[in-house]
C-alpha cells in the first residue's frame, strides 16, 4: 500500500505544497536542518496520527502560523486510491480515512504500516526500561489491536490503583488488584511470546552481519514466572492477586505500584551474559538497527504484509562494509525512505528506478 503523494499546509516550515512519492525507492538527499526530516515525520505522522518527535502537536505548525494539514494519498492492495488527512486547528486534531472522521488513532492500524529508523532508536538499547518496553509493546501494536485495547486498560487501571494508594484509600484495592492481574497477565503472555519470536529473527540477523553468535533478548517479567518442573510458565491470575496482597505495604509506603508488567525489563545478553555495558558505540547502534530490521520482518511474518520502511540519517556511523551487509538484510517493503546527507555515498544503494530529491530550506526539487 504505497504513498503515492503528500501534500502540507503549515508543517515544520516545509515550503512547497506537494511532493510526489510515487516510486518504491525516493532518497531524500541535504545537508542538516533542510527539511529531509520533516518530510518522514509527515509520513509517519499520516501512518499513526501522531509525530516521532513531539507529544506537542502545536510544535509541528510553521513558525508564525496557528494551524497545520496534511494529506496523504495512497494505493490499498486493491489498487485503488485512499486518502487520509490531518488537520490542526484551535488546538484540536482532526484525522479523516477516505473522508470519513476516525475517533481513535487506532483505527489506523495497518493502513500504511510504517516502520521507522531514527536515531531516537539507541534508546531500546541503552535508554531506561520504559524505552524498551515501549519498543516491544510498539511491536505488537504495529498488528493487534486487542493488545492495543489490553494496554490500555492497564495503564487506566494503574493509574487509579496509584491515586488510591497516594491517597491512603485503600479499600478498592481488591478490586483494582483483580483487573490489574487480568490485563497484567495477557500483556506478559504477549510480551513473552512476541521476544521468543524476535530471538529467532534478531540473534541471527545479528550474527550474519557480524559473526558474533548468541546475542539475544531476554524478557524479566516483574511477576515472577513459576516454576513448573523442568520448565517456567506465567503465574495464575490468583497467583498475581496474591503476589500483589503480599507487596501492599510497600505499595502503601512508596505511593505507587511496585510490580506489574509497567515494570518488566527487556536485556540483551550474550551466553547469559549482559552485552550491552561491554558493547562497543558501534555495537550498540547496530543493536538499535538490527532491532528495527527485526521488527520489520516479525510484522512480516505475523501479516503476510510488507511495511514501508522509514530510515532518517541512521547509517552514518556504520562503516562501508556494515552499511551494504545492512542494507542486504532489509526485508521486502512496499516502499523505502531515506534521508542522507550530501557527502554520503547513497548511489551505491540506489535502484534504476530510485528518486532523488535533493531538499534545501524547506524546499525541494527531484
């Protein structure tokens, strides 16, 4: 399902109106703080309803403006043309699907299935907890929409559990401990089954690019799994229930939820080793890029669909050689953009049928 163009109004001081994309490769090539950015967070911005680089909407809008749009057309496996159109205005969003107002971002699950390199990436691996977190349950997001709901109605749930426990409320807290223990169990069994998916994908993709064997993801759920003769399994819903009674009072003393799956840790290791604290700087952007390849080939899997692959200036600190072994490695997509600088060597990964657009001031020009 192809980008076949997108059209601005106000956005990150983009200067022309339109920009034809209708190609399954388009580079888009300048120098730092020309635009080329921009450009991918209105694509990725069409795709989820939302920007990869701001939770401020207002952010977006063209210095000296009060509202942004964008339009975005596209191709649906039926060969036929959709739109989906965003518009900001008094401070409220607005997103049509084939002019039809959509109420829950949700809804655009799949409709240009969109999967971004950026340098924001490094985080899933060297970032806090919550950062790895987010890039697995952004994983199962990209195809589930029930795991959607299911988040969701955790968070809520934890929030109200949190107010009451600040608040010195306790007496909801059976009833908040059920409904946290129901969604907690289906987020950790998706969790868990979703990083036993990407092991198989990551760990070799990791060693045919560098030789390095055995490196791979481990998933340490904050309840505990219990073990089961010779193997773990995910405790019960009573057993959470319990696990929970038995932390109360130091819920009550810290104001907050001490275990859940709001606290699972996500590590990377190598033979049972931490492999990150002794990883190089290039070890660790590979892990970053590697990640993504992975998640792009796991949506492929699970759906039968090809993403389209969004890469902002995510190679530059990879040497030659990694570079085009990287670039081998890229699973089937319906379309890919890149940004590079002027300097990089982006002709020997070009197609014949590759678009050049060379973008300067927020102009741009093939």
């Amino acid at each position: 399902m192809p980008f076949l163009n997108i059209q601005f109004y106000n956005f990150r001081n983009l200067k022309n109106d339109k920009i034809d994309l209708l190609s399954r490769e388009v580079y888009f090539v300048g120098e730092n703080g020309q635009g080329k950015s921009n450009i991918l967070e209105s694509l990725y911005y069409c795709a989820y309803g939302n920007s990869f680089r701001t939770h401020l909407d207002s952010e977006i809008i063209t210095h000296g403006q009060k509202e942004f749009s964008i339009k975005a057309l596209y191709q649906d496996s039926q060969e036929s043309t959709k739109s989906i159109n965003v518009y900001f205005q008094n401070g409220k969003k607005r997103i049509e699907k084939n002019g039809k107002n959509i109420h829950d971002r949700k809804e655009l699950i799949n409709t240009m299935p969109c999967i971004l390199f950026c340098h924001d990436d490094m985080d899933f691996v060297t970032g806090e907890p919550g950062r790895k977190r987010f890039f697995i349950d952004q994983s199962l997001s990209l195809y589930d929409v029930y795991y959607i709901d299911i988040i969701r109605k955790y968070r809520q749930v934890l929030k109200s559990r949190n107010m009451i426990l600040k608040d010195n409320k306790y007496e909801m807290l059976d009833v908040y401990d059920m409904q946290l223990a129901q969604s907690g169990i289906e987020i950790q069994k998706k969790r868990k089954a979703s990083i036993f998916k990407f092991n198989e994908i990551f760990t070799k993709l990791y060693f045919d690019i560098t030789g390095i064997d055995n490196v791979r993801i481990v998933y340490e759920p904050s309840w505990k799994e219990i073990e089961d003769g010779v193997s773990k399994r995910i405790p019960h819903e009573e057993e959470i229930i319990n696990t929970l009674k038995q932390k109360r009072e130091i819920d009550k003393i810290m104001n907050t939820t001490m275990s859940g799956p709001h606290r699972d840790k996500i590590k990377f290791v190598k033979d049972g080793m931490l492999f990150v604290p002794v990883a190089s700087t290039g070890q660790r952007r590979l892990i970053a890029l590697l990640l993504r390849i992975s998640q792009a080939v796991f949506f492929s899997q699970i759906t039968k669909e090809k993403p389209i692959l969004l890469m902002d200036d995510v190679m530059l600190e990879l040497d030659p050689d990694k570079r085009q072994r990287l670039t081998s490695m890229l699973p089937d997509y319906d379309q890919l953009f890149c940004t590079f600088l002027p300097g990089e060597p982006y002709e020997r990964y070009k197609h014949s049928t590759t678009k050049i657009i060379n973008v300067k001031d927020g102009y741009w020009s093939e």
